[in-house]
C-alpha cells in the first residue's frame, strides 16, 4: 500500500489494501506565493478538534477497517495518524500505522517527525525527522537513509492533508469552485515532489452515519499517468475526507468510505 493519506495513503509500489492512504494544495489557477501566505495566515485557529474517524476499506476484493485520528498533545503540537489492519478468515495478515506530528506555525503546518510501519504481507518502514533549523530532512527506511534540503511549506506525506483542511477552512464558500487548484511541496528520500490538487464538483456522499455533502478534489498526474486519485472532503464538517477512491495503472482500484466519526 502507499502511504495511508495519496494521505488514507499511496506510494509508488503498494498495492491493494495497502495502497490506500495519500491524498491531499492551495491556489486559483496557481495563486501568488503571497496569496497562499495569506490564507495559512489566517487559517491559525481553524484546525478541527481531534478527532477519530472509522473507515470502511475495499481493494483487491478485500475489505478492512481503517481509522484516522487527530490527536492535540500541547497547545501548538498536534499528531495526524493513520491505521488499518487486514485479515483473512480470522487471520491479520498485515497492519499498517502511519502517524505525523507537527506544529502550526503562523497558521501553517509545520512537521517534525513521520513515520510509516507496515508488518506482515509487504513488510516495510519509512521515518522522516525535519530538522528545521539546519533546513533539512532525513528519511530513513529498511535500505537506506536519505536526506534533502527543506524550505518553509515543505511537509510529509500525511501532515500536508492537515494543511489541505485549512486552507479550505480559511476560503470563503464563493472560492471553493471548480478547478481550484492546491500545490504542495512533500519529502520523498531525498526529493521533494509536488502534489496538486484541484476542485472538481460539489456531491452528496451517502455514508452509513447519513449523506454528507462534500468537496470533490482529484489530484492532478503527469499526462502519461493513468493512475487517478480522487476524495471528497465534507463541506460542513472541517473538510473531513468522506470518501476516497484511486486507480492503479493496471486499473486495479481502491475504496474508503467513513462510517462514523466522534471528538476525542
């Protein structure tokens, strides 16, 4: 699976159930940097109250349950975390725990650690530390250990869905229409990748909890990618992800649904 978020997540590699976590980039046709300062600015008090969502998982003719939690652990600190596990007649087969801690700063999110477990079939691990002060980042996996230079905005693979809801949060109702489009910068080994994602409708989503209304994004690949992304985020409660689906190149497709919610 890839990370559980693209952010639940998707790294290039994972596949069925474990491909399911990756989601989530602010502008109009690409606003100024300025724009997009302003909008994390005022965004500061808009982050939702922790919370804990269950999910409903489907791939490979497959399903599980996964949960996505945020926790407050001091007044600016905050930690995003992903889990699944999957079984078989009884049998867990593998799990999968993906967490992100971070700060806000100045109404933006700024990320200290990541780290991605995942246990029995496909055995893998990946650990980010942001070292901010000297402006880098280290990852660190079975294989090997990278690092990359880092910049204010710069994020993980799952803090940068924290992002996301603010930035939605802190628009007013009139710019959220179709085909805004939001960019972010994440750490991959030693890269950073951009992420894009535009807005491509509003929908009803039927929910075992209810229909929820919701945001439709998809996230905007290379041309020669046939793999698709594409999320809805509840327009009226903090831009929770409702659903999620995606594609692989090989037409291979993965589902999460959210069956219920409560505040921690």
């Amino acid at each position: 699976m890839q990370h559980l978020t693209d952010t639940l997540l998707i790294k290039p590699g994972r596949t069925g159930l474990f491909s399911i976590f990756v989601l989530l980039s602010l502008v109009f046709n690409h606003a100024t940097a300025d724009e997009q300062q302003a909008a994390a600015k005022s965004s500061a008090a808009l982050l939702p109250a922790p919370y804990r969502a269950e999910y409903q998982a489907k791939a490979s003719g497959l399903s599980a349950t996964a949960y996505r939690t945020l926790e407050r652990l001091d007044e600016h600190q905050y930690r995003l975390s992903n889990s699944m596990s999957v079984a078989i007649l009884g049998a867990t087969i593998g799990e999968v725990t993906e967490r992100s801690e971070f700060t806000l700063q100045d109404g933006a999110v700024r990320p200290t650690r990541y780290s991605y477990d995942q246990t029995g079939l496909g055995r893998r691990s990946e650990h980010v530390g942001f070292d901010w002060e000297n402006g880098s980042a280290e990852t660190r996996t079975d294989k090997k250990t990278e690092n990359v230079a880092i910049v204010a905005g710069v994020m993980d693979q799952l803090s940068f869905t924290a992002q996301l809801s603010l930035d939605l949060s802190a628009l007013p109702a009139e710019q959220l229409v179709e085909d805004k489009d939001f960019v972010y910068q994440i750490v991959d080994g030693d890269e950073i990748d951009e992420h894009r994602y535009v807005i491509t409708g509003r929908e009803t989503v039927t929910t075992s909890a209810g229909a929820v209304p919701t945001i439709r994004l998809e996230r905007i690949r290379a041309k020669e990618s046939s793999r698709t992304t594409t999320f809805w985020l509840a327009a009226d409660q903090d831009f929770l992800l409702v659903r999620l689906e995606q594609t692989s190149g090989s037409g291979d497709a993965t589902e999460l649904l959210l069956k219920s919610v409560s505040n921690l």
